[in-house]
C-alpha cells in the first residue's frame, strides 16, 4: 500500500520519535511505499530555518 505521511509522521518517524503503536504496527504492516507531499518538505525546511524543531540543530550553529 502506497501511503502520503503528514509532515508529523514522517518527522517522527525519520528520527525515531515516540509513535502511536497502533501507527507503528499499521507502517511496518500495511505500507510498502512512503511519499511525502512538496509542502510538507518546504514546512520542514521553514521550521528547521526558524529553529522550531527540536532535537535538530539550529541552522546558525
């Protein structure tokens, strides 16, 4: 099953943050292909720019 992850997800999911279990299982399980929507890697990026992301090092460090 091919799946479109909302920009939280995927997030949590790359680095290995805490998920629902039942979202875990259904990821591991159910899907055999991600795709991530253009706005959600332009979101990522805004957030990571601003330094709102955290665990993830600020840009100007």
């Amino acid at each position: 099953m091919k799946v479109l992850l909302d920009t939280g997800v995927w997030f949590r999911r790359y680095h290995r943050l805490p998920l629902r279990p039942s979202l875990v299982k259904f990821l591991e399980t159910e899907v055999t292909e991600f795709h991530l929507c253009p706005l959600s890697v332009a979101e990522i990026a805004f957030k990571w720019q601003r330094g709102r992301l955290p665990g993830i090092p600020d840009p100007a460090a």
